[in-house]
C-alpha cells in the first residue's frame, strides 16, 4: 500500500498579484506553477495535485507543462483537467515526441503535438503553445511558427509563442505571430534581462520567467548529488564568481539558505516587463514560503543594482548565455 503523507496540505493564504501578460490581455499570476517536476513522482503525483490544488485555491492561475517533459502533460490531464476553468495552460512542442517518427521543428510534428497535448490534458484549446528551443534558423524558417499559427487560426490554441534565450528569443519577440516569450530571467542569469525584455516591451510581448530560484544556486556543491554536473553546475559556479553575500545586500542575519531565495524570486519579479516567473516545487512548505515573497514586493532599487553590477562584474566580457 503506498501511502500519502503530505496529501493533505494546508490551505495557502496568499494576497496574490497578477500582471497583464502582454497582448494576450489576460491576467496572470506573478508566480506561476512548472509542472516538470510534478510528472517524475510516478505514484506520488496525488502528493503535487494536492500542492497545485492548494496553489490555485492560492491564486496561482498559470501552470507551466511541454511535451517533452515526461509525464507532464498526463499529469494536468489526469489531477488538474476538472479545474480547466482555473488556469491558464502553457505547453511547449516541436522537439521529438515518442508517437510520432517526422523530423523536429516539421509542420507534421507541431500538428501532431499540439493534438497530443489537448488530448493529454483533456481539453479543447491550450491557453499558449511554445516553439520549444528550437535554434534561430529554424525560427528565422518560419515554418514550425506558421503551424502553430495555423492551430491558433483553428481554435486548437490560442496565442503562439517561444521558449528560449539570448539572440533568438530577442528575434521570436519581433514576430508578429508571438505573443508570449519563456525565458531564463534570475539573478546568475541576467543576459536575457537586456537582450530580450527591451524587445518583448517594445511589441507587448508577455513574460515568463524561468528559473527564478537559480536552481538554488547558493546550495552547497553536495547537496545536487547527481543532478549537480548536467543542471545546476553553471548557476554554481556564476553565483560564486559574483561573490555576494545576504548581508552585503542589506539582510542581515538569519539562514542565508533561506534568505537568497526570497531575494532570487523578488529580483526577477522587479522587472515589470515579467508577467509571471514559474516555480516547479512539489514540496509544499516550499510553495508556500515562495507564494508568500510575493507579497514584499520588488527588491529595493540598489539591491537590484548590486545583483546587476556584480553579474557583470563577474562576467566583464559578457560571454555568460542564458542558459535555455
């Protein structure tokens, strides 16, 4: 018998904001939910329904899914799908899928990906479909844009967008087809921040942030165990190069284990150009206190400049990429 221990959990009370996401005028909460993560837990999914539930309840109104994520997609489908009316849902596609043979980025693969996703999560129309990190010549072909437009035109979707960084999501928020951009925003990451918010401003392009925790940069090396070398090993390393400290930043005392991802989510949650930054956590204290950063507001202006310099004190030349 496989038991539930966290199934029941605590009701989050939470005064949540929204920004408007861009030109699709919707409202959207600052913090959204990534279902990555949710899909590995196999038998234990019940536990991070539980969690989401608890977060829409919260006022989390954007959950966060690709194609390519294992399970994920399944996953809203079998524990979220009788809220649809609760959400909005961002899915990604064009990278393989097991149940279909044509190439990456083809017109058949996005058809067949999009049908996918609406039959995984039970539901007739997606609120946003992404173009998943595909390359800027395969953007710049037009092709797989075209497709998804072509799903948004038959009700299938209804705003276009790309999940990517540096050069090519500055592109793909030219576009007039896009609507949304996901891209790498916190505080070891920062390129995107000046390569691609300008343009999503510049033709009201929606936000989302990913990562906005920094992979727990500030964690020791230990603590990753195997996830350490391939995930979290870049944000490592570019958060003890910039060499700042929570007391340098103006918060003093306490567990600065605890401290820097309060001031992690406010940093990318200061630039209004971000309509929302998504979370993955299934650990339902960690969603709560999470929710609750929310409510302080925006770092301080000289915090962010702190952040800032010494990002690019760190990296003078500028060759740190975002990392999709």
């Amino acid at each position: 018998m496989v038991h539930f221990p966290l199934l029941i959990v605590p009701a989050y009370h939470i005064d949540m904001q929204t920004r408007t996401f861009g030109k699709t005028n919707l409202q959207v909460s600052e913090l959204g939910f990534g279902a990555a993560p949710a899909a590995f837990l196999g038998t234990e999914g019940v536990v991070a329904a539980a969690l989401v539930n608890a977060m829409l309840d919260a006022g989390v109104n954007l959950l966060d899914t690709a194609a390519m994520y294992p399970g994920s997609e399944a996953f809203i489908g079998e524990h979220l799908s009788h809220r649809r009316k609760d959400y909005i849902l961002v899915s990604k596609c064009g990278q393989k899928i097991p149940e279909n043979s044509a190439a990456a980025w083809s017109r058949e693969l996005i058809a067949a990906s999009v049908d996918r996703a609406l039959r995984l999560m039970k539901t007739d129309a997606l609120d946003v479909m992404l173009l998943h990190s595909c390359d800027l010549p395969t953007l710049q072909k037009g092709e797989a844009i075209d497709e998804l437009a072509k799903a948004r035109d038959a009700g299938k979707i209804k705003f276009v967008g790309y999940s990517g960084d540096n050069e090519t999501a500055a592109f793909a928020a030219t576009l007039p087809d896009v609507a949304v951009i996901e891209t790498s925003i916190n505080i070891v990451d920062q390129i995107n921040i000046d390569k691609v918010l300008p343009a999503a401003k510049a033709n009201n392009v929606g936000v989302i942030a990913k990562r906005p925790i920094a992979n727990a940069a500030w964690r020791p090396k230990e603590s990753f165990k195997s996830i350490y070398t391939n995930y979290a090993k870049p944000y490592i390393e570019r958060f003890g190069k910039m060499g700042l400290t929570t007391q340098q930043l103006g918060f003093p005392g306490g567990d600065a284990q605890k401290i820097w991802p309060e001031i992690a989510i406010r940093f990318t949650l200061s630039f209004p150009e971000v309509s929302t930054a998504i979370i993955g956590t299934t650990n339902p204290d960690n969603a709560r206190v999470n929710l609750g950063y929310t409510e302080r507001g925006p770092l301080p202006q000289n915090v962010i400049d702190q952040l800032r310099q010494a990002f690019r004190n760190a990296d003078p030349e500028a060759k740190w990429p975002g990392l999709t």
